[in-house]
C-alpha cells in the first residue's frame, strides 16, 4: 500500500525549533514524529512511502538516508517551492499515482489511532474518488456532509463562516458537521482532476480545501467517520507539550 506524509511545512507555530529544524523531525518522547507516523504505517502494511520536503529539506533527507524502515521511501523535493497541501499531492503524482491504487495521505503533524489499513479498504468499498477522514472531536473548523457522506461545504465554528462562497445553511437541510483528522485516501485516478484545478487556478501551488471547496465535477468526494478517534495535532506548543507526556518513554 501507498502513503504520503505532508512534511514541508515550515510549522511557523513550533517556533523557535523551527527556526532551525523541519517540524518533522520535532521530538516526541524522544524520537522525532516523522519516524513515529512512518513506523505505524509500517506496521500497518504500507511498504511505499513518499515524503515531500521544503523547510530545512536536507535534515529531512539526511535523516531518511540514515534510517531502514523496511519499506520504500520515496522524497518529493519542493525546496524550490513550497506548493501547500492540494500542489504537493500533484508534483508527487510520479509516486503516488504511477499505478491505479489508491494512497493515503497523512500530515506529520498528526498523532491518532486512526486503523490506516482499514481506511484504505473503506475507501476501496466506497468507490469514491477521495475519503476524508472524520471524527466528532472538538475542533473550530468542520467540514458539512449530506447524508450519504458527500462532501457539501466548510464551517468555521470561530466566525461562522461557510464554504464554498455562497454556501446557505438551513435548519433542515440534515447536513453533519464533523472534525477533518488531516488523514484521507485518494484515488490515483483522481490526481487528474487536481491537475485540472491547478491549471484553472493557473498555480501548482494550493491548499487541499481550496480545492475541495471548489467541488470538482468528475471528483467524487466524501468521508470515513469514525465514531472513536483519538488525535492529537502536535502542530503547537501545548498540544506538543501533551503529546510528549502521553509518548515519553514509548
């Protein structure tokens, strides 16, 4: 099985290590999270990995090189270009989709107990072009899902602003809002239509919900829910700080 660990960021939050060292190769309980997310994936069957580097990249490679998991890793290199969440899964199409399976893609950032191979086999069930991976944890920002878990639209909880521009929410209308976990699987053939969005937009560089918000025609694109989730985004000192108490020693 394939996966992608988004892994350039320059994690602006994580600051002053990040002033120096790629988030990453951030410690938690005493080894970086790279290694952590790329071990449980490891573990649950994935044997080819694709990393993409931009912040401080050569600590990234280094450490890479330096390293046997046991699987393939592969190193999207954006060092002369940071192309945020939606351009990184197009400039590593090479990897990812250089055969019809599906991959699953990860931000480094993210800690859970998510069951990644059976995600990917949900996925497969689904039929669907791309499965976001959601839970009803607390978070300020949702995603809104019809009934039959197709993607419909964007809220944020702090300003109560909805997307896609002109989104009207109803009482009525039975949508679900759920917390996206930052994990999801993409179908290979489904990198088509993110170049699609790149050459409209006339950039290889944007974010994964500015093309979700847009709704592709050809893209089918909907969620896993998982009615226990246990996350924690380590993209921020207090919640690092929570991380490295529950891992130390692990």
């Amino acid at each position: 099985m394939k996966a992608f660990i988004l892994a350039a960021g320059l994690g602006t939050r994580l600051r002053p290590w990040t002033l120096e060292h790629p988030k990453a190769l951030v410690p938690v309980g005493g080894m970086p999270m790279l290694e952590r997310v790329i071990l449980r994936m490891r573990d649950q069957g994935f044997d080819d990995i694709t990393v993409n580097v931009h912040h401080f990249a050569g600590q990234i490679v280094d450490f890479l090189n330096t390293r046997d998991f046991g699987v393939s890793i592969h190193v999207s290199d954006e060092r002369e270009r940071l192309l945020d969440t939606g351009g990184a899964i197009l400039h590593a199409s090479r990897f990812l989709a250089a055969d019809p399976a599906p991959f699953l893609v990860h931000n480094v950032d993210i800690l859970s107990d998510a069951p990644l191979a059976s995600l990917m086999q949900k996925h497969i069930g689904s039929g669907r072009d791309i499965s976001l991976v959601t839970s009803e944890r607390k978070s300020s920002r949702r995603l809104l899902f019809d009934a039959d878990g197709t993607l419909a639209g964007w809220h944020s909880l702090a300003t109560d602003e909805y997307r896609p521009e002109g989104f009207c929410r109803h009482a009525e209308d039975g949508l679900a809002e759920n917390a996206f976990s930052g994990i999801y699987v993409v179908s290979a053939n489904a990198v088509d239509s993110f170049r699609e969005y790149a050459d409209r937009i006339g950039s290889s560089s944007f974010p994964l919900m500015d093309y979700l918000m847009q709704r592709p025609q050809k893209a089918d694109i909907g969620e896993i829910r998982l009615d226990s989730l246990n996350l924690i985004d380590i993209g921020k000192p207090e919640t690092l700080g929570l991380a490295e108490s529950l891992w130390s020693g692990k």
